[in-house]
C-alpha cells in the first residue's frame, strides 16, 4: 500500500486512448510477430520435407533430424531469459526489444538459404540463433509494462499484449500452408515472417519507448498519470544493483516460480502431446485438420480477454481485491485444464466432437493465467519485474522441453491409454500443487526490495513509499490487496 502527502493529485486522463495504449498495441503486434516466427518451422518444414509441384528443394530428413530442429529453438531461448532481464531492468526494454525482432526477422530471411547450403546443421544454428534472440523478447515485456501500465488496467494492457501469442500461432496455421502450397514454395513462410518482422522493429524503433519519460510523443498529463500509477522508478541502473539475495528469499517469488514451471509442463503437454494421444487412442486424428488443430488457440485467444475484462471489472470495482483476484483467476487457469485432462484421459475412443470440445475448454481456460501469476511479477517489483520474469521464464522453458521428454521417457506403446494417463497425471500434479502453492503464498504488494531502503520506510516487507504526486484511481483506492 502507498501512502502519500496528497500534494497533488493526478487524475486519469480524459482522453480515452493515449500512448500506453498505442505502446501496447505494438506490443502487441511484436508479440503476434515473434510467436509466428518462432512456429513457422514446425509448419514449413512439414513443407521442406515433401515433395512439391514447384520445383522446391526437398529435404530427406529423419524424424530425428525434424525433432532435433524444432527443439534448437529452446537450446537459445533459455540462455539469456535472466541476462536480459536484468538488461531490461537497467537499459530499459525499446532497444533488447528491437534488437530481438530485427534479429529474429534476419534470421528468418536467411532460413531458406540455410538449408539449400548447410542443410540440417545450418537450419539448426538458425533455430539457435532465433532463440538466443527472442529470449530476449518476453523479459523486455515484462519490464515494459512495468513502466507504461496503470495499476488499473496492468491486466487489460498485459493480457492484450501476451494474447498476440496465440493469434500469431493462429495466423501461422491458416498462413504457412497456403503459402507452401503457393508457387512461391516453402522459403516464403519464412520470407513472410522475416519481413513482418523488419516491418515491426521500423514502426517500435519510431513510436516505442522504454518508460513514459522517455516518450516523445506522450503528453504531460497521461506521463504525470502512469508515473503516478504504475509503482515504478526510472531505470533501475542508477543505483539499483538487483536485490538477489531479497528475490531468492521472498516466499511470493517462489510462489510465482512453481506457477510458471507448472503452467509450462501442463500447457506444453497440452499442445505438443494430446494431438498425438487423440491419434493414437482415441483415434481422432486432429493433426490433419487446420481448423480443428487452430481451435484451441482461438478458444484461448478470445477468452483471455474475457478474464482479463472480468479481472479488471472485479478488483475495479472494489469487489475484490487484486491479490484475490489474481489467485482466483491462476485458480480458473490451472486446475481446470487439469480436470480437463483428467476427463480425456478415461474418454472412449472414436469421440471427435467431445474429445475436440474438452481440448478447447481445457486450453481456453489457461488464458485465465494471463491475469493470474504472469502479472504477479509486476505486482511485487515494477522495477525488477523483467528480472523476475527472465528467471520464472528460464525455469519454465526447462519444464516445457520436459514435456515431451516425459512422453519418451514414459509412454512404452502409444496406443495404450493407460500409459499415457501417467503423462496426464503427471501434469495433473503440477497444475494442482503449482497453484495451490501460489494461492497460499503470493501477494499483492510491492515488496520492500522494490526499491532502494532510502527511498521510503519499510514494514513487513512491504514498501510505504513518501511522494508528493497521488494518483485518483477507483481500481485500486485504498484497498489494500
């Protein structure tokens, strides 16, 4: 809670659209870009490595070789999730988020001739390269959003950015096939992707900013207001080395932590293995089917925004409060695709429309998650929300590479239900102590660590920060979370 002089009070501006939400929008845009990029090869090169009418090269690589290229991407991604973030937290997100994209998008445009050259090899250091590069990306956000999101709409703002994630996959899957099968071949998904991507970092390099401060197209009015709001400082470079031993010791950290790691088991299990048990089992093949592979992501897409309104209207209104909030919506995100689970792993084969149904259900309500413990970070250290997430996002990439390990290190015949049903409970167990965990310890408050002692007064561990500019919110008032 913050206390203030009440000196000044700085009211929400009135006009409806500013520059946060231009910034987001963007975000938002780099989001859908970014994941595109990033699942353009598990689409393309089922293209690569079938035979085409145009005169394409085709590639004769193993299921091996395949699997190994899709995995690449992580080999990079996980390395520089906490590095950036505390890169994000010192510099400020506008140049690791150009750089990544304008990376990523090179990398992109060289694919094609990768493989024509260096074959699997090339094609893999590729994939390493853009991982290496997009990690870069999410931390970047986090620490973004730190800075331009009121406390008031941090939900709205966050989950629109996030949810790019899934329209990008949803654009990928109705795109990439219909450009393999063009004239143009292959190589132009992932032309396509890089230079949407180039696109993207021109219009951020012109209209992004690291904070309000930094803007030069923000008013006086809507900067005063998110300044005011959001619980941030200025960059944390000047005179705020990062308070690692205060992170490693904080219980809601941990709390945030076991979320992200279940979250990513369960949600990666989800995507990557149950196309291949509804095939296997229950003899529903989904794989070959564009809309009904797409569904899930949609389902996900539309009610993320649905949470995050809700979320906003609840805690808003003073009806609950933000920390109540959170935990009920990682509640609505986690244990209900693990009961989810639970139904398709005892469905009887031969069930398209329900098994279809539970899948849709099960990975819609994990956009619930957006508005639970993936704002969390921001919740407790505005300022070091970027670090925080490079080390919740670094430990959950580990966990989502467990997913399928899990399957080959479990499931002895695919065909077998009851083998697979080990993998479900496995998921099952994180969602359900994942969350349980997070609703018993998170909090709603900026902790102490926020900041540097001297700038304000400390009890229990949480801030209560002396400033002459309030801000007149009705979301958040003086309710204490």
């Amino acid at each position: 809670m913050v206390e203030s002089a009440e000196k000044e009070i700085v009211p929400k501006p009135e006009r409806p659209v500013g520059i946060r939400h231009l910034i987001a929008f963007l975000l938002f845009l780099g989001t859908t870009t970014s994941y595109a990029t990033r699942v353009s090869m598990s689409l393309g090169i089922v293209a690569m490595t079938n035979p085409n009418d145009y005169g394409h090269p085709v590639f004769e690589w193993e299921r091996s070789v395949q699997d190994t290229i899709l995995s690449s991407f992580f080999w990079g991604y996980i390395m520089l999730q906490i590095p950036a973030g505390m890169l994000a937290g010192r510099f400020g997100g506008k140049f690791l988020v150009f750089g990544a994209m304008t990376c990523t998008g090179i990398v992109n445009l060289i694919v094609p001739l990768a493989a024509v050259h260096g074959g699997w090899i090339a094609v893999c250091a590729c994939r390493v390269a853009m991982g290496l590069t997009q990690g870069l990306l999410y931390p970047s956000l986090h620490g973004l959003l730190g800075h331009w999101a009121p406390a008031a709409e941090r939900s709205r703002l966050g989950t629109f950015i996030y949810a790019g994630a899934q329209l990008g996959t949803i654009i990928e899957m109705m795109t990439s096939g219909i450009l393999s099968a063009s004239r143009w071949g292959w190589p132009s998904v992932f032309y396509v992707a890089g230079i949407t991507c180039l696109v993207w970092s021109v219009l951020w390099l012109i209209f992004g900013a690291s904070s309000p401060s930094t803007s030069k197209w923000i008013s006086d009015e809507e900067r005063k207001y998110i300044e005011a709001s959001a619980g941030s400082d200025e960059l944390t470079g000047d005179g705020m080395p990062t308070p690692w031993k205060s992170i490693v010791t904080s219980l809601p950290f941990w709390a945030i932590l076991f979320a992200h790691c279940g979250q990513s088991l369960g949600f990666w299990t989800l995507l990557t293995e149950l196309p291949s048990y509804m095939n296997n089992v229950l003899e529903v093949d989904i794989k070959n089917n564009g809309l009904l592979s797409a569904l899930p992501y949609m389902s996900m897409f539309i009610l993320s925004f649905v949470f995050s309104w809700l979320a906003d209207f609840l805690v808003n209104r003073n009806i609950i409060t933000l920390v109540t909030s959170r935990k009920i919506f990682n509640t609505i995100a986690f244990w209900g695709p693990a009961a989810a689970l639970l139904v398709l792993s005892y469905l009887p084969p031969n069930n398209l429309a329900l098994a279809v149904v539970i899948v849709a259900i099960a990975v819609g309500l994990n956009g619930a998650h957006y508005v639970g413990f993936m704002l969390s970070h921001i919740d407790l250290s505005p300022n070091f929300a970027s670090t925080l997430l490079g080390i919740t996002n670094a430990c959950g990439t580990v966990f989502s590479i467990m997913a399928p390990l899990s399957v080959t290190a479990v499931v002895k015949d695919e065909k077998l239900a009851s083998e697979w049903r080990k993998v479900f409970f496995i998921s099952v167990a994180l969602y359900f102590l994942g969350n349980l965990f997070y609703i018993l310890f998170v909090s709603g408050d900026i902790q102490s660590w926020n900041e540097l002692p001297s700038t304000g007064e400390v009890e229990g561990g949480v801030k209560k920060k002396t400033t002459n500019v309030t801000v007149r919110r009705p979301s958040i008032g003086e309710q204490k979370f």
